[in-house]
C-alpha cells in the first residue's frame, strides 16, 4: 500500500556512467516532482510534472532528464555522471499544482564514485 | 526567486520541554508555509501547514504561527518526546507558481530522555 514508491533505494555508480531512477504513485495525484537532497541535507526542487506535461524547471544541468510516460510514474535519466551528482533524490506527487501537500518517496541514495 | 532561512540549524531539548523552529522567507507573494519532519532514511513528512489567511494553526502537541507582516513563521511543539527527534524543515510556496516549495536548511532536533 506504498503511496510514493522508488527504485533502486541505493544507487553507486562510476563518474561518467547513464543511469535512471523510477518513481511511481498510486495515490490517483496528477503532479509528480523531483526534489535533490545533498550532503547537508538541503532539499531542492529539479523538476515538477503535471498530467505528463513539464511545469517547473529549475537551474539543472541538462544532463538530467525526467521522463513521465504517465501520470502515475516520474522517472530520472541522468547522463554522464559526476561526483556532485551524488545526493539523495526524492520524488514527491501532490493532487494537482493547486493542492498543498506533497507525498515524499523514501528516496534513492546515489554515490558517484 | 524566493528564500527560506531557518533556525536553529540544531536544537536540543530535555522530554517534556518545548521545542521551537523559526524561519523567514523573502517573497511576500508565497502563501502556503508546510513543515516537514524527516526521519532517518525516510523522505521528509508533512506535519503540519498553514496558508497566508490564517495566524495560527495548531495540532494536539504541534502548533505554527505565520506573520506575514514580518515574513515570519515559527513550528512549537509542546511536551517533546524521544519520538519527536528528527530533522525538521519549514518551506514556503506560491501555489500559483506551481507549488514550488523553496526549503529551509532543516533544524535537526534532538529529544533527550
């Protein structure tokens, strides 16, 4: 009965290497969004969807891609990867861009070494 | 853009003391102002919200306060407990913008027994 689910929970990885990261909801929400947590556990929005479509971007190397082939599901391409990509990402969903409260995944811990 | 400062960056309280987190935001356009506790390993969890029409908003042991004159917000939580022990952060949003939350720098609360 997971509401905000990833995958993998923990991600290590070469510099250099393409790697992705799943994020499905089954809370029926239409907005899904992609938050970067570093290593002084500061929390960043990257990217917010709403019904498939992109609605917030922020400031993100374009080597991160967010892919969302429905509305239940959000995922991240990250491309070439480099040692300060290493974070803990979340993905979140809420109602719709209108509705307050946003439901946070446990989160993936990726290590790029 | 907006932003969200918060202190303590760490706070210590003795079980049954009262624990209080303050943080400023810069754009007086945000009007919704969530708190989120995160546990160690987990995503970050909505605790308690306030929007820009209300001063003050209270739960069983947890309460915030909103001055939007000021550009001040404040969580109290009352009767502290091990449980509550936990890393906090306040947020801000414009829910016309997307509800882009901008975080603060959380405030990890430790409850001694």
């Amino acid at each position: 009965d997971t509401a905000v689910s990833q995958t993998p929970k923990y991600l290590v990885t070469q510099m250099g290497n393409d790697k992705s990261i799943k994020c499905e909801q089954n809370l029926g929400h239409d907005t899904m969004y992609w938050y970067k947590q570093d290593s002084k556990k500061f929390l960043k929005i990257m990217f917010s969807y709403n019904n498939k479509e992109l609605i917030i971007n922020e400031t993100v190397p374009n080597r991160f891609s967010p892919k969302s082939p429905d509305k239940a599901h959000l995922n991240l391409h990250i491309n070439s990867l480099e040692l300060g990509d290493s974070a803990v990402y979340f993905c979140a969903s809420s109602q719709d861009p209108q509705e307050y409260e946003q439901f946070f995944g446990p989160g993936t811990r990726l290590t790029v070494l | 853009g907006e932003n969200v400062e918060q202190h303590p960056s760490t706070l210590s309280v003795q079980e049954g003391d009262s624990a209080v987190i303050k943080c400023t935001y810069s754009d007086s356009a945000s009007n919704y102002f969530p708190w989120y506790k995160q546990e160690l390993g987990k995503g970050p969890q909505l605790i308690i919200d306030i929007r820009s029409n209300v001063g003050e908003k209270k739960d069983q042991r947890i309460a915030v306060t909103l001055n939007k004159t000021a550009k001040h917000f404040s969580l109290h939580i009352t009767e502290t407990q091990p449980e509550d022990s936990a890393v906090y952060f306040c947020a801000a949003s414009w829910l016309a913008a997307g509800n882009k939350l901008t975080f603060g720098g959380g405030t990890r609360v430790l409850v001694k027994p």
